[in-house]
C-alpha cells in the first residue's frame, strides 16, 4: 500500500492527536496512531482506552485501502522538523515495515496490526445531544477548568458538569472551596440531562477549540460521550455518580456590594500575597466606604503587607477572610475590566461577577472564606 500526504498537515493532525497519548499505557499498541486509508483520505486515532481522538486529512495520492498502527514518538520526531513538501508511506504489511520517503531522503518504521488497536466506545442511539458553538465552549471550558477538584474520594468532583434544564445549559466546577457556574441563557431542552466530562478531555477541547466559528455537537448517554467539531471528534467515558446540588451553596441575598478593577485588584494581591501564612494562604479583605484594604500576615517570619485601593461600595463595613491564590485564580479566569463582588457577612460565601455579562451568558464564580482570627 502507497499513499502521499502532505507533510506540515500531517504534523498538525499526530501533534494534535498526541496529546490523548499517555506515557504509560495499559496496552503497548496505545502508544501508537492508528492509520486507516479510505478512499483518498486518511482516518487518524490516538487512544488512552478512556478517550479516543479521531481526525482526518485528504491524501495527495493513494493506491488503495488499508490500516495500520506506528508508534507515536519516532513518527512524530521524524516529521515535526519537515519544511512543506509532500512524503510517501511505502507500507509492507507483510514484513510489517512502512518506508517514509521525502525530499532528500528516507527512514523506515516498524508497524503494528490495526485489528489489536481497542475499539472506540460507542455512544448509543438514544443519546442526549447538544449543538454549541466552538468559541462558546471553549470559552466556558477556559473559564471553568481551574475550579475542577483533585479528589479520590469524590471523582464527581474531578470534571465539569454540564446540567442541561428547560432554562439553560450550565457548566459547573468545584473543589469544594471556589465554584464557576456559566449558564448559556440560549441552550436548553424540555428533557433534562446531564453529565460529568473527566479533566483530560475537558484539557483537550481547551487545546484544541476556539480556532474557528463553527458548532461543536455533543451527544452522550450514561456512560460515554461523543464530541464532534471541525477538527475532528473526541470519544470519552464519562465520570458516573450524582453531582452534588450546586445551586444550594450560592448565597441569594447578598446585600454588600463591591465593584472594584479586576486587574488593579489581582495585581494588588499578587503583591501581598507573598507575605501570606504559606499554610493558610490566608488575605483579609476590608471594605469600608470607597476603599478595600487588603491585609497579609505570617508572624512566624515577622512577614505583613497592606495595600489600599479606591473602590465602589454599597453596604455595611466587613472584613472577610479568602484564600489569596484561590482569589487570583478566579480574578485571571474572567476577560471583564471591572468585577462585582457580592458579600452577605464573614462567615458566608462571596459570589464574583463580570460587570457586564457575555452575551446570553450567566457567569458567577464563588469563593468559600476563611476564619478571621481578629
């Protein structure tokens, strides 16, 4: 079997492709790209058992069709420096050797049988589907994949729930300490459903998304969820188990609120925050009048910083306590100039808002305080 590619778009496609592959992977052939040549295109896949990538290119010329798997790390080395220029694969699947020959010369690499490559799960007929645009998604993901938790004992926690309702779509992360809820105003169903996209898929659509305005088409059932977009289409297993009721932690009636530059405001932390206890991490924020003072303390070094900044503020004077790295995560996930701070009392939630919402979005991301000691 012959076939011709071009070389920068086969490089594009196995950079893309590789990072599904893990280092370490249950079966050898894991390690490996799937080739599948059908009728002058070139099917590609990568895989960890979990989450399968499939892509595809037109071919230059073929001579027929066939499929086989290479492995990853000597392909990808030998193709990522090529200038633009078209490359042959000779494939010998009887001595399972395929002879690569470009410009100015030739490297061979041995090939595996494609029938001992896992097949790809299958999301049944019944599934749940969802059309949202590429930049959209990207978007939600870039802006919800920090608050995702590392947690063995709660692997719901570990990914991005998505809770389709009859209102809206929300994209909900949590760790336990900040959540980020978006709703998208303009993406709803009279069905609802639901599902828990795991991390490392979540990490590769914020890659691999965002590079065009076409849609993006999810469909999912109870275990496994197929997510097709112009570049190509990731299968995954999804992570099981009940999302805990995000809805319920979010104060209502939050009658203190602060309207403040974000980057004036994440700068300022990023400054105190080094003279922060390093075990709590702990910041006061005190709101009194137009000014937010921000105060840090690590006695056990003889450490303090204080800064003050001009804000807007309605309500009562308070000082509540916040993790400052935690605080600087949430301010460097939003893209607005100004964000509004809602605050009920110390001991309760403070919500963070853009000051102008994106269009037919809900944003609020939520951060847990932390104990005062006065």
């Amino acid at each position: 079997m012959r076939f011709t590619v071009s070389s920068t778009a086969l490089s594009s496609k196995l950079n893309s492709l590789a990072r599904v592959i893990n280092s370490k992977n249950s079966l050898p052939i894991l390690a490996d790209f799937l080739f599948n040549i059908k009728d002058q295109v070139l099917y590609l896949t990568a895989s960890d058992s979990e989450n399968v990538m499939n892509t595809q290119l037109e071919l230059v010329e073929s001579d027929g069709n066939g499929c086989f798997a290479v492995g990853n790390h000597d392909l990808l080395e030998a193709v990522k420096g090529f200038s633009e220029q078209p490359i042959t694969f000779d494939v010998d699947q009887e001595a399972n050797i395929a002879k690569i020959t470009y410009q100015n010369g030739l490297f061979s690499l041995p090939i595996e049988n494609a029938d001992e490559y896992p097949q790809t799960q299958v999301v049944s007929d019944s599934a749940t589907q969802i059309v949202i645009s590429n930049a959209v998604l990207a978007e939600n993901i870039n802006r919800s994949l920090f608050a995702t938790a590392q947690d063995e004992l709660r692997p719901v926690m570990n990914g991005i729930y998505f809770d389709l309702t009859p209102e809206y779509l929300a994209l909900v992360a949590s760790d336990g300490h900040k959540l980020v809820r978006n709703k998208l105003l303009n993406i709803h169903s009279d069905q609802p459903a639901s599902f828990i996209l795991p991390k490392k898929p979540a990490s590769l659509l914020k890659a691999l998304l965002g590079k065009d305005g076409g849609d993006v088409i999810i469909r999912f059932d109870e275990r496994n969820a197929q997510i097709s977009f112009d570049e190509g289409q990731i299968t995954c297993r999804l992570i099981e188990g009940r999302y805990p009721n995000y809805n319920s932690v979010i104060p209502q009636n939050n009658p203190n609120i602060l309207t403040v530059d974000r980057q004036g405001l994440l700068a300022a932390l990023r400054r105190v925050q080094p003279f922060a206890n390093d075990s709590s991490n702990l910041i006061r924020f005190h709101v009194e009048g137009g000014t937010l003072q921000l105060d840090a303390e690590d006695y056990d070094f003889s450490k303090t910083a204080t800064e003050r900044m001009s804000c807007e503020y309605n309500g009562m004077p308070m000082s509540i306590g916040f993790k400052g790295s935690s605080f600087i995560e949430i301010l460097s996930n939003f893209d607005c100039q100004e964000v509004i701070i809602q605050l009920a009392d110390p001991s309760r939630a403070g919500l963070v808002l853009p000051s102008e919402q994106p269009e037919n979005q809900d944003v609020l991301m939520l951060m847990m305080p932390m104990l005062i000691n006065d």
